[in-house]
C-alpha cells in the first residue's frame, strides 16, 4: 500500500504514477483518509494503530496519539481552522464525530461548487 502520485500536465492530462509514500514499510494498517493543510502537511487517517498520522516536512509522526484512537473513517475541513474528523467504530458508544481546533487553515479544494 502506497501513497502515489502525478504530475498534472494539463487539465485532462496526468503525467505516470510515481510513488510518493511506502505505507508498508511505515505501518500494517490501512489508509483510510487524506487531507492537507494550507501549509503542506498531509493528515493520514488509518483504521488501527495511530488514528492520525501527519507527514511534515518529510517526516511522519502520530498526531494526538494520546488523545485520538481508531478507526479514522474521513475528515473534512470545516469553517476556520477546525478539521473535523469521523470515527465510525463498530461500538454505538464511541462512534463520534470529532472537531480539532488545528490552529491553521486546510489546504483550498477545488472541487466544490
């Protein structure tokens, strides 16, 4: 499992698929979310082990190990600097939703209409 990668070349055309993370050989679980940060940081959701993990500045580490626990089922950025994220566990009792105060912007999406 990977984290890959294109280089957009136009607007309907992708450059070839480039590897850009190795999952495997960071952790044996699965990738379940992605989002960015207006400054680059990229939020990785997982379904065990660390909830969140963050890549800053080409370096991985837990985010909120202490505080957050899996599974990590999407995140979307609301208004201001909250990223809110969706733990759906099998357990009734601790699925939530869970708003983090992330004291930045996430990155602009384009998609929306």
């Amino acid at each position: 499992m990977g984290i890959w990668r294109n280089e957009i070349i136009s607007e309907d055309s992708l450059g070839t698929n480039e590897l850009f993370l190795n999952w495997d050989e960071y952790a044996c679980n699965t990738i379940t979310a992605i989002t960015f940060s207006a400054d680059g940081d990229m939020y990785i959701g997982t379904d065990m082990g660390d909830a969140i993990t963050v890549l800053q500045n080409g370096n991985l580490r837990p985010f909120y190990k202490e505080i957050l626990y899996p599974p990590t089922k999407a995140f979307c950025w609301g208004n201001g600097k909250y990223l809110y994220v969706i733990r759906l566990a099998s357990d009734v009792a601790t699925r939530r939703v869970i708003r983090i105060n992330m004291f930045k912007d996430g990155a602009p999406y384009y998609g929306r209409q």
